[in-house]
C-alpha cells in the first residue's frame, strides 16, 4: 500500500510554490524596472536627437526612413516619414536622386558630404548633408545617419558680403581711373580747343583737303575726349555707395545710362545684337538708382553670354498695370533647362564654366529686386531663348 502524504510533505510542496511565485515576482518587477529604464534612455536619447537644430534621419540601407528628431517633420511637413523612402520625404519624387550621398555612404563604408539645393515648401532652401554609415557588430553597415544643415541664411549672407566688397572694390578702382584719366583727359582737350580756336587762321595758308582733315581729327578727338568723360561718370555712379532713400528715376534713363558701359563690350558681337524699345510715357519708380543699374548690367551680360556669337537680345519697358512697371530683357540664346529654373537665383549657382561666373549675380539681382518691393519673372525654353521681367512698383503705388 502507498502511504499518505503527511503534513510536514504538503507544508514543503506549499512552500515550494510560494518560492516560485516569489521568483517570479522578483523577475517580474526586474523586467518592469528594466523596462522603465529603458523607456528612460530612449525619451533621453529622443530628447538628445531633438535637441538637435538640423534636419535628422536614420536610412536603412533600402532607403527606409527608420527614425527622425522632430526638425525634420516641421521643415519638410511630415507627419509620419517613418517608412516612408528617403527621396520621397526629402524630395518628393519617386525614384532615388541622382549622386544620393546614403547611397554614396553605403557603397564606400565612409562618411559623405554634399551640397545641395532644392525646394522646400516652395522655396529653395540650400543644405550642406553629411551622410553617416552605422555599423553593426560585425563591422558592417547597418544603417545610414543623415543631417541636413540649412545654410541657405549663410549662403545669402556671403553673396551679399561678396557682392559689397566688390562693388567697394569698384568704386575704390573707379575713384582711381577718374583721377589717373581725367587729368590727362583734360590736357588732350584744352589743347584740342586751343587748335580749333587756331584753325581759322590757319585756313587761308594750308590747302584746302589739309585743313578739311585738321578739322575733322580735332572734332573726333574732342568727341572721344567727352565720350571717356561720360564713360567714367557712369562708372563712378555705378560703383558709388548710396546710403540715402529711395528716389524718384526713370528706367528709360538707367537703361541708357547702363548701355554706355556696355559700348566697348558690345564690339566683340555682331552688329546690333542688343536692341532698346523704350516706352516713352513710362511712370516714375522710386529706388536706388546705381542699384538698378546693377540689376540691368547682369541681366544684359548673361543674356550676351547665352547668345554668343548668334541670336539676339532685346531690351523692353513699359507700365505694366497702375501699380507695376516693367523690365523686361529677352534673348533668343541657349535657353535655361527646367531643372535649373528654380536654382537661378540662389547664391553661387551657376551653369557657366569654371573661371566665367561664380553664381552670384542672379541672386544680387533678386535681392536688389526685392529691396525695392518688386519681383523677377523668368521664362525659358531650353534651346531657345529666356525672358527675365523685373516688375517694379511705380511711384505712388501701394508699396
């Protein structure tokens, strides 16, 4: 027969499961501490990333959004990017970008650095992005960590201080030139004066074809003499600083007065490449007039450089409406390709070679524009031509 279980067996069976339980209530309140102090370091690392002031992401090596700092969601306006395609919350397009610096990243096991230029929210922000691999255990790369630094602010901020030193530059130069070449100058004239105030007297005792010639090369060199006046004037006002309000001025006079700068560098085209069809009941604008005059030379030289040796540019003003005046400078050159229509007026872009342009005329140009309260149009088929209109408010308009 099996004996009975006595009391002191059920007592130790009891008391073996309170150990148990006990057991695992310890383990239990182990793994809920632990679990806090987990949740702990992940809302401190959370608060670490963003804390961050640039546009943060870790790509998977698919090009999956895996985790964000809230930055990236206020610039670019996603909600939830996690999972969602690097170029498609980055540039909203379907297919991976062109010189991708994760992809880069992921193909060389090295860090990658670029800069680039696209839109965000409809205006075209510059990034300096730095493409970091994260390696796993074994040495390999798991993952890609991307920043984004926004130095659009900085990049507008060296063109203008780039732009001011030129133009310091210019004026220090042109100061120089009218100096240098206004004495001289003077001499060659007075003494021309002085030989034409002689010439009658000389006209009776030289032959006839003698003194014709005499007259006519003394009447060139006082022209010529008056234009090199002209031409250092206008430099001077070109290059002189203003620091006084806006004033009333004419676009028709500017343009004019722009041209004559122009003279020297239009011999290298053909004959009447660059046309002016000025409206003559144009309005007043209020502005700076030498700043203008800068926006007109860079528009005419990069419409020069797009036709070269063929086509031709044209120069239009007219009132647009009763509150915008018109600027309009069109050429029947090489055209601008679309993808680089949004670029043209951010700092040192540019499709010209290296050693002919540094990309910051443009974007002189639209701030000078946009000082002045008015906008810069563009238009442009590539292989074709382009037309840039500068609408300016006229005087007594609202702005």
């Amino acid at each position: 027969m099996e004996s009975k279980p006595t009391l002191e067996d059920l007592i130790g069976i009891e008391y073996a499961k309170l150990g148990f339980f006990r057991e695992v209530q310890e383990k239990i309140a182990e793994l809920h501490a632990s679990n806090l102090e987990l949740a702990r370091r992940q809302r401190e690392i959370q608060a670490i990333l963003n804390g961050i002031t640039d546009v943060m992401a870790v790509v998977s090596m698919d090009l999956q959004v895996v985790s964000v700092n809230h930055v990236l969601r206020d610039v670019f306006g996603e909600a939830e990017p996690e999972g969602k395609r690097c170029y498609q919350v980055f540039r909203q397009v379907s297919q991976p970008c062109t010189d991708c610096p994760v992809i880069t990243a992921i193909e060389t096991n090295h860090v990658c650095r670029r800069l680039c230029i696209f839109p965000v929210a409809g205006k075209n922000r510059h990034f300096e992005i730095t493409a970091s691999p994260l390696l796993n255990c074994d040495g390999d790369v798991c993952n890609v960590l991307v920043l984004k630094r926004d130095v659009t602010l900085e990049k507008e901020y060296q063109a203008k201080y780039y732009m001011a030193e030129k133009m310091a530059t210019v004026g220090v130069l042109a100061a120089g030139v009218a100096h240098e070449i206004n004495n001289p100058l003077t001499a060659i004239s007075g003494f021309a004066e002085g030989l034409k105030r002689r010439l009658p007297k000389l006209k009776d005792r030289a032959a006839p074809d003698v003194f014709q010639d005499f007259n006519e090369y003394i009447g060139i060199i006082l022209k010529e003499c008056e234009r090199c006046q002209e031409i250092v004037q206008t430099l001077l006002t070109f290059g002189r600083h203003k620091s006084s309000e806006f004033t009333p001025v004419n676009l028709n006079t500017l343009v004019i007065d722009t041209f004559k700068l122009l003279r020297h560098h239009l011999k290298l085209f053909p004959e009447h490449v660059l046309t002016m069809e000025l409206n003559e009941s144009l309005p007043l604008i209020y502005g700076d007039a030498s700043q203008l005059k800068q926006v007109i030379l860079n528009l005419i030289l990069n419409a020069l450089d797009a036709v070269r040796a063929k086509g031709a540019v044209a120069i239009r003003t007219s009132p647009l409406n009763d509150i915008w005046v018109g600027l309009a400078v069109e050429d029947t050159g090489c055209g601008i390709h679309n993808q680089h229509i949004d670029k043209l007026f951010e700092p040192f872009f540019t499709t010209k070679p290296v050693g002919k342009g540094i990309g910051v005329g443009l974007s002189t140009c639209y701030n000078i524009v946009q000082s002045h309260g008015g906008e810069i149009v563009v238009s442009s088929e590539e292989g074709q031509g382009s037309l840039f209109l500068v609408k300016l408010p006229r005087k007594g308009g609202p702005w």
